[in-house]
C-alpha cells in the first residue's frame, strides 16, 4: 500500500514538473554574426 502511495506521489510531481516546464517562455540570445555586425556598424 505505501508503494503505491510513493508512485502516486512521484507521478504527480512528475506531471506538474513537466508542465511547469513547458509553461516557461524560453529566449534565445541573437547569433553572434549579428551582434558583430550591430558593433562595427555603430563605430
């Protein structure tokens, strides 16, 4: 009985990990090809 109890547990932290985790908004820095161009640009 205490098994299932610990997969039950395990399961939904499981499943609330996962969402909270396809909730976050992921950023991505620019490519670094850009980033060159903006800075000899401005000189």
């Amino acid at each position: 009985m205490i098994s299932i109890m610990i997969v039950l547990v395990v399961l939904v932290l499981s499943v609330l990990t996962i969402n909270k985790g396809y909730d976050y908004k992921h950023t991505i820095d620019p490519p670094a090809e850009n980033v060159a161009e903006e800075k000899s640009g401005e000189k």
